[in-house]
C-alpha cells in the first residue's frame, strides 16, 4: 500500500516539475519527491505490507 502511495507522490512530484506550477516553500516538488522517497524506505523496511505471516503450518 506505501508503494502505491509512494508512486502517486512522485508523479505528482512530476507533474509540478514538468508543468513548472510555482507553489509555495513547503509544497515544492523536490518535497513531494522526498515524502515519495520516505513512503518507498517504509514499505521496503516491512511496514505496511498487509499480511503478517504468523507460525508455521504443518
């Protein structure tokens, strides 16, 4: 789910720099790219990847 998320914050991170829209100091590409990039750290780290796997079956 934060992989899908993460992939929504670099595209809009992308189309605030293709098109060039001035936004303000907190809402700037470059920071939507890194919240994209801290979304993708947490979903490779394990956390919120839906199922827990918990024991073995036999």
């Amino acid at each position: 789910m934060l992989a899908i998320i993460a992939a929504v914050a670099f595209f809009i991170a992308f189309l605030i720099d293709a098109a060039d829209i001035s936004t303000d100091d907190v809402f700037t590409s470059t920071n939507v790219m890194l919240l994209g990039l801290t979304l993708l750290a947490l979903h490779v780290a394990g956390i919120g990847g839906g199922r827990r796997v918990r024991g073995r079956r036999r």
